[in-house]
C-alpha cells in the first residue's frame, strides 16, 4: 500500500550504525605498533570501536596506547595487559567466571575522582585490553 506523502507513518527511529559499517578497519596489529608480536592479529570487536593511537609508556606487564573512540570521537588510553606475564596470585574472577587479572577488576569496581575508571575490556590470546578515561579527559 502506497500512502501520500503527507499521511505516511513516520519511519521508526535508526540505531546507530554499527562502527564496523562507517570504518575500514584491520585487525592487523602491527598496522597499529610495533610491540604487538609479528601476525598477532586484535580483538575484532576492539578495533570495530576503538582507533589506536601513540604510544603513551610500557612497563615489566605490558604497554599503554591512546585510542579514539569511533561513535562518541572521546580519547582514551588502552592498556595492553600480556596476559603470560601475569603471575599466578595477580588473577581474579569476575561476575561472568572469567578469569580476570586483579588490576581490571579492580578498577571497573572502583569509583574515585582520583583514581582512572576502567571503562571496557576486552580480550585476545596474549592480551587483555583495558580502555580507560584518558588522564587529559575534562570527565573522567
């Protein structure tokens, strides 16, 4: 049934689109730096609604990049925790049974303005992810 223009019912609200579907993006870590291992490939869903960035440190547990978030446009810093140098005493689980190490869980529970919230998690065969308010963020 055809409507004129004027009657037709209004279209019913779009979600968003996916980030998938307005980026190409590439799983490829090493497009993004040269700490990732040669063929390591991240977290598709990641890299779907994050974009790294620079480089902000590394340490003995793994290192920090900037990252953009691709719907909101907010910077934030991912920590890519190397998940074989985690010693035995340092895991948790969470709410879901999945083992977690104590840092991540921690700071997703913890609400202090003087302490960095974990804001996501994600995870790999050799990392895990966690994306943070960056310490430039006026919100955080």
């Amino acid at each position: 049934m055809t409507f004129p223009a004027e009657t037709r019912p209004p279209s019913p609200p779009q979600p968003p689109a996916h980030p998938s579907r307005l980026y190409r993006v590439t799983t490829k870590a090493s497009a993004y730096s040269r700490r990732f291992p040669r063929g390591h490939h991240l977290n598709a869903d990641f890299v779907c609604w994050y974009q790294l960035g620079d480089e902000l440190g590394a340490g003995g547990y793994g290192f920090v990049l900037t990252a953009l978030h691709r719907l909101e446009r907010r910077e934030v810093a991912v920590k890519f925790i190397i998940k074989a140098k985690v010693p035995e005493h340092a895991w948790m689980e969470d709410k879901n049974a999945r083992r977690v190490p104590t840092e991540a869980l921690l700071l997703g529970l913890l609400n202090h303005p003087n302490v960095v919230k974990c804001m996501d998690l994600f995870e790999d065969d050799l990392y895990f992810y966690l994306v943070s308010c960056h310490a430039n963020d006026p919100q955080r």
